[in-house]
C-alpha cells in the first residue's frame, strides 16, 4: 500500500468533530460486509485510509463502538455521522469517503465483502436519475437550504 504525502481533511455532517489527515494510504474501497452496512446505515462502506500517526482531530473527538474485539468504529456523538473504522492492530484508520471534504479525490480502486453484497447492485448505474434533490418542489428545495445546519466542507 502507498503512502502518498498530501493532506485532506474532513468531519462529520454537523461540525462538532473534525479532522485532519498530512498523509493518505492508497487503498480506496467499499466494504459490502454486513458489518460496515449496520455500521454506516448504507450498502457499503466507501473507506480510504490514512496512518495513524498523520491523523490529528482538529475539533472534538469521535465516540467510540467497539464493534468486534478488534475493531472500533468512530462517530460523532452529536449528528451520529459515521466516521471511522480502526482496526486496532493495522496502523492506520480507515475514513468514510464521504467525511472527506474532498470525496472526489479517492475514488474505490477495490471491493470486498462480497458475501453481503446487495444481489442488485451491479444495476444501480441504470437507475433514472431524477437530478437535483427538491428540483420538482422550488418551495421545499429553499426550504432545505434555509433551514440546513450541515457543517461546510472546510473549517
């Protein structure tokens, strides 16, 4: 696994828990385990890590849920954004891509747990795509945005 030194950062949907990574690893995924399912209430888990020792939290702390005898999961206590998995004995900890402020800059490279992958998932890019969530209802669209507390994707 590559080390690439560059530094992202990230946290959770209301901002009480942020964080800051000063080198990535190269190893993008989604997790289709059961396991990662409960853990981020999705299909999958899209993970990239980044080396223990380059991960600084710069507001707050994560909750911790050990969720096996070897594995914790981070969350924020406040919004219950799902952060992390950390598998106590790897050296690194793995992010939720979608934490990230800039989720488009690791794209999953590999999937594993196959076993609990949904039998249908192979047809989700011939899913219609309806476009912009509120676009057929403007007045619950502003609505949204006026009324949104979701944290910016910057400190």
């Amino acid at each position: 696994m590559t080390r690439r030194d560059v530094t992202v950062t990230g946290g959770c949907q209301c901002g009480a828990v942020r964080y800051r990574a000063d080198a990535m690893l190269d190893n993008a995924h989604l997790c289709h385990c059961r396991m990662c399912q409960k853990a981020s209430g999705g299909l999958f888990a899209p993970l990239v890590a980044a080396p223990d020792d380059a991960l600084h939290w710069t507001r707050g702390h994560p909750s911790i849920f050990m969720s096996s005898e070897r594995v914790e999961r981070g969350f924020c206590a406040a919004c219950g954004t799902p952060i992390f998995y950390h598998s106590l004995d790897t050296g690194r900890t793995n992010l939720m891509i979608g934490t990230l402020d800039d989720p488009a800059a690791f794209a999953p490279k590999v999937q594993m747990g196959s076993e609990a992958r949904m039998p249908w998932f192979d047809t989700l890019p011939a899913l219609a795509d309806e476009g912009e969530t509120g676009a057929d209802d403007p007045d619950w669209a502003e609505g949204i945005r006026r009324s949104n507390r979701q944290h910016p994707d910057h400190d």
